[in-house]
C-alpha cells in the first residue's frame, strides 16, 4: 500500500513539475522559455501601419521653462530609410560603429553595431542600437541647453557643421547662432569602441548676461505591450531605465515604473525600492541610461556631483534619461561656457566597460552589466571561462576545460562526501535499530540517534555540501552565459550553432525533419537527454536511499530535469553532462580506493532482491 502511494505522489509530482515548470520559465526565464525568438526587438522591421511615436512634451528643469524635448515624428511609422534621406546628415564611420547624425535637432539618432549581427543567418544584418524619430523603434540622443529669455537650439533647429563624416581621427562640431549674439557649438569626438564625448559651449557675444542650463539626454521609444519576453526585464536580468547614483548600481525602475505602474509582486519580494513615478536622483550621479540585454545606451556626466538625472516618461510610450546641471550658469557678455558629457552607445563588452572605468574614473560602469546577488563570483567565473575560450579558440571547449577546474577544485570535498556516505552506510544498522527501540517516542528516537552521530563521528548533511556549492556556480555559469555579450552567438560542434541558445534538435519532430515546433516544455534537445542519461548512471552509482519514497523520487529525477534544463542554454546543459561524466569517473575512483563500500551495497542489493521475490512468492 505505501509503495502504491509513493508511486502516485512521485507521478504528480513529475506532472507539477512538466506542466507547471513552463509558466515559472515564463516569469523567472523568459529569455529561454521563447527559445524560438532570435530577433531583437530594436532591430525589427519598420512598419508602415503601425502608430507612430508622437511625443508629449517634457518640462525643463525646475529653474527654467524652456522644453528640453520634443519630437518631430509624423503620425505614422515610416521606413528607416526614408525617415533618413529627410534631413541633411554628418556620417559616422569607426571601426565598429556606423551611422549618422541629424543636423536637424543635432541628434545621433543612427548607429549600428558592425561587430554585432541580429542573428546567426548568412544575411543577417548588423544590430541596430539606435534609430530616428519617426521609425519604429525610435531611440536617439541629443545635447542642448535650457534657457530662459535666450534662444537656444532645439529639435527643429539646423546646425551647420565643419566636417562631413565623424571619425575617431576627426571630431565634428556643430554650431548655431541665434539673433542675439548667442554661439552655441557641440564638438563631437568618437574612440574607436563606443564612447562618443560632447563638448558643448556657449559664446554670448550679446549685450546682456544670459542663464543657460546645459543639459544631455536619451530618448527611447518602447511598447510595453510588445516587448519580446527575451527583452523583458526580471528579477534575474534587468533590461530598462539603469544607473549609477550614490556610488551603486541601481535597477529597480523599469518602464512599467515609468508609466506609472508600482512594482509587481516579485519586485517587491526581492527588495526593489522603486516606487512609480519616483524617478530624479541628484547625489553622486555617474551614469544613467537604458540597458538592453547586450547593449547600453548611457550619459556620463564629467562631475558627478554637480548633476541633476531624471528618468521620465513623455506620455504613451516614449521614455527619457536626462542629466543637466544642478543650476543654471550666467554667461556675461564676451564670456563663454563649455561642458563636458561622455554618451556610451554601444554592446556591453566587459572588457570594454572596464577599460572606460579604469581609465575615465566611471564609476561602476561595468555593473552594466547585471551580474546581481553573486557578482563576486560571478566575474571571475567569467574571467576564467572568457580566458579558457581566447587559449582555445571554442567556447564549448572552454566550458568543458572550466568543468575541470570546477570539479578539480571540489575533488577534496567530494572525497569527503563520498567517506561520509559509506559512514552513513555503516551505521544504517545501528540506526534501524535505534528506530525500532524507540519507535513510540520520536523525540526520545532523535536523541538517541544524534548521540550515534556524535560517537560515530558521522555528519549526516555532509553529502549535501557539493550540492549547495554547486546551487551558486550553477546560477552564475547561467548569467554568464545569458548576459555576456562575449558568449553571444558561440559555436561548439555539429549542430551546437549558438551555447548561449537551447539545444535545437529535438527527438519530437525527429530532429527537424518534421515541419513543426514543439512547445518548449516537449523540445528535448540531444544534450539535455545525455545529460539525463548521465545523470541515470551517476545516481545508480550512489547507495539507494533507505526511504523507498526518496528512492524513487531519486529514480525518475535525471529525466524529470531532462524537460526542466531542455529551455536553458545549450552551454548550461554542456557543463552539467560533462560534470556528471566527471563524477561518474571519480566516484568510480573512489569505489576502487574504498572497495568495502562498493561491497556493501552489492550486499544491500542481492539481499533487498530477496526480500523483493520473497514478498513475490508470498503474494
């Protein structure tokens, strides 16, 4: 009767977890429980029916009036290319970013990333970081000044410009002159990574003192209702409004927050403190801007002391990052004005983010990047995997060797788990015997067996360790893989075209011979059916439990995780397959240096199959 009942509790428990496993991925993983969607949202097709992206005008600073923001779309989305050839434009062209600036509004409303492709396809294009007003998915950047009874440029002004293309060897500089005798002039310079700098300045040239605010900001349009789930922020990884203030990394505002929405439920239960509609920091402000899962788009201001930032929403779907001066600066006539403002736009590369902090003073640029609660570890997991892969020149490779390491460093506690369960094997007797003294009283039953502890020197929760320390290297491997941009798009062999991407042959549909996609939950992939295997074989070479629940719980385990690792990244799946062969050799090791072990389980298995066609010839 309690096998029968063991039997059905472990049956609905495999059911929970098969059909409920995919709405958790949906919440906690949405990145791989939409395996099957490679685009980027900022690199989808434009849209001519689809609404446009008309902006509500946002308010200057508190010490002026002046609008700081409009825009000058039209009521529909138009094709990139059109919305391009409207306005006269300065070409940006660095080894790794191309683009334009518009002269209309000044606004670097262009850039691509040529090392960086949407997908894995021949004829993939290369992804697009930002795009013009008026397109669908608007993001761009601009700087300007607020002022009050002064003109000062805006969206509809046209700039003139001293250079037609901007090179890392030739910075750009925009001027305008209003009727007042007012020069303004941004001079723009691009390295040879991301980072371009503005330098703005302001001549007055005019009869009178002016106050003029400089001011930098990013505008982005996103549609809540449509952002990919592989785009969507979560607890696990932030994508939205981030940045550095008070000397730490800050991702609890999301867009949602923004709108006006207060946090969710799981937000709050993992100690967000952004509350909707609170959004303007001015303490220690060393970057803001928006994040995607790869790429950054951010202000950097030259003292971070002196900055105003705000995150805001225009109404609808439009957002805006800004950063301006705490107060407005008086300019006298013949006097002049410069500020200085740094703007990343480019791929989250950590070597590249550690190099602008290193070497500019950005405060924890590289926190871009969300590592989150094991970032301490999760770094140098990254380094050594980032290096493992520059020595050998293929990323599965690098996860095979890091496996190595990983379970070379744990060999000594292995060994100790591995002498802590023939203790516990030992004592099995002893302790059944404790059990059936003390059967009616179980407090009197659990002291009895503690003090067999004691003086068999035996720890019980000593062969749980390798398994908690594998819980953090496990987590952090996963972030590495989904968040490092260096892990983008990596082959391994055969088939394994991408390891930051699930495994995509599948059994179901007979490894894509038949034309249709299982659900996620059915899209068993090769490497998550080895690894179950593995896991099979590694599980059978342990000592059964005594708990014929916990046997067979232990049972149906690998194939259980089979479906639950089979959304995940193929390079996670590659990891945990070749750490079970590992096991499976060292636990073998092992066996051979403790062969009473291995005798005393031959000893428990021939008598448990006696007992078994005992019962048999009973019934």
């Amino acid at each position: 009767m309690d096998n029968k009942r063991n039997i059905i509790m472990a049956v609905l428990l495999t059911g929970i977890i098969l059909f409920g496993w995919p709405m958790l991925m949906e919440q906690f993983f949405p990145d791989m429980a939409n395996k099957n969607e490679v685009v980027e949202q900022a690199n989808a097709p434009a849209n001519d029916q689809v609404p446009g992206d008309k902006m509500t005008p946002v308010a200057g600073s508190s010490s002026t009036s002046t609008e700081i923001a409009t825009d000058a779309g039209s009521d529909k989305i138009r094709p990139l290319a059109t919305v391009l050839r409207e306005n006269p434009r300065v070409l940006i062209d660095t080894p790794r970013v191309k683009g334009s600036i518009n002269l209309k509004g000044g606004r670097i409303d262009d850039l691509t990333l040529t090392d960086h492709t949407v997908d894995m396809s021949k004829n993939s294009g290369s992804v697009r970081l930002f795009s013009p007003s008026g397109t669908e998915n608007a993001y761009f950047s601009r700087f300007g000044w607020a002022g009050e009874g002064v003109a000062v440029p805006d969206d509809n002004t046209i700039w003139s410009t001293d250079q037609s293309k901007l090179t890392p060897e030739t910075p750009v500089t925009l001027s305008w002159s209003n009727e007042t005798g007012q020069t303004y002039a941004i001079k723009l310079s691009i390295d040879a990574d991301y980072l371009i700098t503005a330098e703005q300045n302001v001549t007055n040239r005019g009869e009178n003192a002016i106050a003029i605010k400089p001011y930098g900001l990013i505008n982005r349009k996103r549609d809540l209702a449509n952002i990919p789930a592989s785009e969507a922020s979560t607890w696990t990884i932030h994508s939205g409004p981030v940045g550095v203030y008070e000397g730490a990394a800050n991702y609890d505002v999301d867009y949602k927050n923004l709108a006006g929405e207060e946090p969710g439920f799981f937000a709050r239960m993992f100690g967000t403190s952004a509350v909707a509609g609170t959004n303007a920091y001015d303490t220690d402000v060393s970057w803001l801007g928006f994040t995607d899962k790869y790429w950054l788009g951010a202000l950097i201001p030259d003292n971070i002391s002196d900055v105003d930032a705000k995150f805001r929403s225009g109404g609808g779907d439009i957002f805006q990052a800004e950063i301006a001066k705490k107060s407005a600066q008086i300019i006298a006539p013949g006097k002049q004005l410069k500020t200085t403002t740094r703007l990343f736009a480019g791929a989250k590369e950590n070597a590249v983010l550690v190099k602008y902090q290193d070497e500019l003073g950005i405060i924890n640029l590289d926190r871009a990047i969300d590592w989150g609660w094991f970032y301490w570890f999760e770094k140098p997991l990254f380094y050594l995997l980032n290096w493992l892969f520059q020595l050998v020149g293929n990323f599965g490779v690098a996860i095979i060797l890091m496996t190595f390491v990983v379970r070379g460093i744990m060999f000594p506690i292995a060994q100790k788990q591995f002498k802590s369960m023939a203790q516990m094997r030992a004592v099995q007797p002893k302790m059944k015997a404790l059990q059936e003294k003390h059967k009616d009283d179980k407090q009197e039953q659990q002291q009895a067996i503690m003090k067999l502890y004691k003086e068999e020197k035996v720890n019980p929760l000593a062969g749980c360790l390798p398994i908690f320390l594998q819980i953090p290297i496990f987590f952090a491997l996963y972030k590495v893989l989904m968040l490092s941009i260096e892990m983008r798009h990596q082959p391994f062999i055969l088939w394994i075209k991408d390891l930051s991407a699930p495994d995509p042959l599948t059994p179901v549909n007979l490894f894509g011979l038949l034309p249709f996609d299982p659900p996620s939950f059915l899209a068993v992939g090769i490497l998550p059916i080895l690894m179950g295997i593995t896991m099979h074989f590694q599980f059978k070479l342990n000592p059964a439990p005594m708990d014929p629940m916990q046997k067979q719980i232990f049972s149906i385990m690998p194939w259980i995780l089979v479906f639950i690792m089979a959304p995940f990244a193929a390079g996670l799946q590659l990891y945990w397959t070749v750490s079970n062969i590992l096991t499976i050799a060292q636990q073998s090791w092992l066996y051979s240096r403790h062969p009473q072990m291995k005798e005393m389980m031959a000893k428990e298995a021939e008598e448990k199959a006696r007992k078994a066609a005992a019962d048999k010839a009973g019934a």
